[in-house]
C-alpha cells in the first residue's frame, strides 16, 4: 500500500477520509521518488600525476606565468624545442583557473594543443592529454567549448592499448559532460556511447579503466535527454559490464563497483528501463551483492567506505521494485530464503547513527518490496523481522515514518497478518508514535492503527486494555481536524464501546 507508485487495490470498505489521504500520500511518494531521480550527482575528477609537485596536483604560484609568458609557452610548442617539457609545464600552468581562461583565449591555442594530441609522439601525446584534462575539471562553458576540438581524438584512444592513457582520455571526457548540453550532444553525435562499450570490451580486466569508463557513463546518464541516452546504453552491451563490475576485487578497492552501481541506479530511473535491466539480470545481481554487503555488516567488517556501495545498489533495486511486475519477478527468485530483507534491516540497524539518511534508504526498498506483496509481507513476519523494525520507531529523520508504512503494508494483508504483528509488540509501540510531534509519523500511527483493529476485535480488545482510548482522545482537542476525524473514527466505529450502567 506504500509502494512509491499508485498500485491497484481489491476493493474494500474503508473510510472516505483514509481513502483521500491515501491518495494524497501516493502523490506525495510520487514526488518523493521523482526527486530522487533528478538529485544531480555531477562532478568532476582531477588524476594526479607522478610528477606533481604536491600531493594536491597543483602548482607553486611562483610558477604560474603572466599572459605574456603564456604567449610565450604556446609558441615555443609551435616553433619547436623539448615540447615534452613545455607541455608539463603548460599543463601545470593550468591548475590555475585564471590561466586556464587565459590559454583558451589565446588564438591557435587549443589547435596546438590537439595538434600535439594527434601527433605521432607518445610523451608528447600524454602531455598533451594532461594538458586537457586539466582543462576539463574547469566548470567554466567557454573552457569546455574549447576543448570540443580534442573530443574526436580522446574517443578514438579509448580503443588503445594503454589503459593509464586510456583512463586519463576517460576521465577527461567525463569531465566534459556535465551541466553542458551542447558538448554532451556533440559527444553523443561523435559516437561516445558505442566507444565507451568497445572500450569495456577491450579492458574488461582492468578495473581502473572500468572505473573511468563507468563515472564517464554516470555523468552522461545526468542528462536532462536521458530517456534518449538509456535506449542506446541498453543495446550496447554495457550492462553485463557493469553488472560484473560489481564484483571489484576489494584488494584493488571498490571504485569501479560503486561507478557501476551508479549507472545501473541511473538506467533504473528510466521508465523505459526496467524490463530490460531485470531481463538482463540487475535485479537479481544487485540484490545478492546486497545481500553479501548486509553479510559483511553482520560480521563485523569495517563500514568504512561500504556505504558509497549500498547506497546506489538500493536505490536501484528500490526504482526497479516501483514497476509493475518486478516486485513478483523477485519473489520467484528470493523468497525461499529471505536473505534480502534480513540485509535491509541489517543496514538500517548497522546505519542508524553514522549514515541515518542510509539506514532509511534501506527501510524505502523494504518498504517497496513489501507493497502489495503477501508473499513478501508474509516474509517479514515469518523471518523475525518485525521485532527489529518496531525497535527503530522510536527513531526520527523519517526513520519510523518508513518503518509504519512497511509495516502498514503487512497490516493490509488482513486478520492473521495483524494479529502476527499484535503479538510482536506493535500495539505498545503505536501508542508511543501516536504520541510523537511529528504529524507524518502520528498520521501514519493511525493508519496502521486502523488496519490492526479493523480487522480483528483481538487486537481491538488489546489496544483498548494497553489504555490506547485516552491517547487517541487527546488527539480529539489537540490534533489538526485530519487527525482528529480519524482518531474519531477509529474510537466510535472500531473500538469496543464502554458498557453504560443502566441502573
């Protein structure tokens, strides 16, 4: 019933006011999960190099030249001498921002850089593709303009043999692609995506160039146009890629796992996507590296870093679970052992106080697994898991929001699901969260409040006996008139009424 998309429902009796904050609660889901997808995580990569002079890459102010010494620079790689040399110096020049708008605007600059690009010397060729890096990393237009001359060549190189040149000319392009969509548009004329799959084909065993290859590709799936873009990366091949790129040797670190994990985040925001990722198996791979992850945790293994991982594995399992068909796809595949959701609460447990914002992402995917689920609602019950989550309502930062509508989710799965939940201590904990300031959480107490005793005097009786009736009747002069109609109808329609002495 919480699932991050309007679901149909069998009909059944409910009140005219639930049904319209139901409604309203979708809307607000569907806003939710939108945002989601539009957070924008560009940026920009800058390599080091082994010859920096510090360990940040950049250079001593003393040695950054005046415009003239710029114009000087440039011709001396026109007219000849060591260029190798002039390069690397050129290129350190460039850390510098004012510089770098000053070369761009230096006529034939940017030509004599390419010039040096395409040439038929090796040093020179890497100098010169430093040189453009350090370009790239500048979000100024003009700069990445300028630097339109060199995309032909940087694309051509990303089928070599040398994975470092290979991994610089990546990051490069990668670079270029943000916020700018006349380069992106160009790069896609010039082929960037079909040069991107050959070049994961031909270092598939290398996993820096893995890496750059999929941060380039995350950066192009940013795009305002991706509904265009994702069709061509789909038929392209480089999904089997990314989805080996999960399995990153963790002696080599996680890098190229969690670039890979971005993209496959970044096609499941598509529409479009989501039966052919599934088809393609993200789902599934997702979910057991998931599933691994939610090991680690459990055994006690250094969190440090493992959260830039699970972070775009469960925003891409939860986007894929929004669709139609999905959710029973993953049932056929997981639910004999239930591995899944004992992750999902291992990272909502193991996050709760480092990453909180984490820890509810987790409790988003368990709340989209279970929606209009039985067998996985089912699930939750049957594993122990319910316990768990009645421990995190206590907890804010939307934290025991997500936890009620899973838990929701199982109530609407009638008696037998409600009395299973009654007799896990979600009574006593309903009338603590009925009691919190936050409207949301109060709002949803009463939703779930309403599924328990709707469906079964039981847990009627039991709420009644734990002195429920006064918490809800303070809402009747303290609440907002939303809450206090449902806290009204809760009591005069659903509750056993007080026998009224006649004599």
């Amino acid at each position: 019933m919480w699932r991050l998309k309007e679901v149909g429902h069998k009909a059944r009796p409910r009140d005219t006011g639930l049904d319209d904050f139901k409604l309203k609660r979708r809307e607000q889901e569907k806003s939710l999960r939108q945002a989601r997808r539009d957070q924008q995580l560009v940026s920009r990569r800058l390599l080091l190099h082994e010859d920096d002079d510090d360990g940040e890459g950049a250079m001593d102010t003393r040695t950054i030249p005046s415009g003239e010494q710029l114009v000087e620079l440039v011709r001396g790689l026109k007219t000849g001498g060591d260029k190798r040399m002039s390069l690397r110096e050129l290129r350190r020049a460039l850390g510098d921002p004012d510089v770098q708008l000053m070369f761009v605007k230096l006529e034939n600059s940017m030509h004599v850089v390419v010039g040096l690009l395409s040439g038929l010397d090796d040093q020179c060729r890497v100098e010169a593709g430093k040189c453009l890096h350090a370009l790239s990393h500048s979000p100024h237009p003009e700069i990445g303009r300028a630097c339109l001359l060199a995309t032909p060549y940087l694309l051509t190189y990303l089928s070599g043999q040398s994975a470092r040149f290979t991994e610089l000319c990546l990051y490069t392009l990668g670079n270029l692609c943000p916020e700018n969509e006349a380069i992106r548009k160009k790069l896609l004329a010039q082929g960037i995506v079909p040069s991107l799959a050959q070049c994961m084909q031909n270092h598939s065993g290398t996993l820096a160039v893995l890496e750059a290859a999929a941060f380039t590709l995350s950066q192009l799936l940013q795009a305002k146009d991706v509904e265009q873009i994702v069709p061509l990366v789909l038929t392209s091949g480089m999904t089997s890629h990314l989805l080996a790129g999960l399995s990153s040797d963790p002696e080599y670190g996680i890098g190229a796992a969690i670039e890979c994990a971005w993209c496959l985040h970044y096609l499941g925001c598509s529409e479009s996507s989501s039966s052919v990722l599934v088809s393609q198996g993200a789902l599934a791979r997702c979910s057991t590296v998931l599933v691994t992850l939610g090991g680690a945790v459990t055994h006690g293994e250094s969190l440090e870093g493992l959260e830039l991982l699970i972070w775009p594995l469960l925003r891409c399992v939860g986007n894929l679970l929004v669709h139609r068909g999905v959710c029973e796809e993953l049932v056929e595949v997981r639910v004999t052992d239930c591995r899944l959701l004992a992750a999902l609460c291992v990272f909502a447990q193991g996050f709760l106080h480092t990453h909180p914002a984490l820890a509810r992402e987790s409790l988003w995917v368990l709340n989209n697994l279970t929606a209009d689920s039985a067998a996985w609602c089912s699930a939750v019950v049957c594993s122990g898991l319910v316990p768990v989550l009645i421990q995190l309502m206590p907890f804010s930062q939307g934290i025991n929001s997500m936890v009620l509508r899973t838990l929701g989710n199982v109530a609407y799965q009638g008696t037998a699901s409600s009395l299973q939940l009654a007799q896990a201590g979600l009574l006593p904990a309903l009338c603590a969260t009925l009691k919190m300031a936050d409207t949301e959480v109060v709002t949803l107490s009463l939703e779930v409040l309403y599924l328990l005793v709707a469906s079964s005097a039981q847990v009627a009786e039991e709420f009644v006996q734990l002195k429920g009736v006064p918490v809800l009747e303070m809402m009747l002069f303290n609440s907002e008139e939303p809450l206090r109609l449902r806290a009204s109808h809760i009591i005069d329609h659903l509750l056993p009424q007080p026998v009224v002495d006649g004599s």
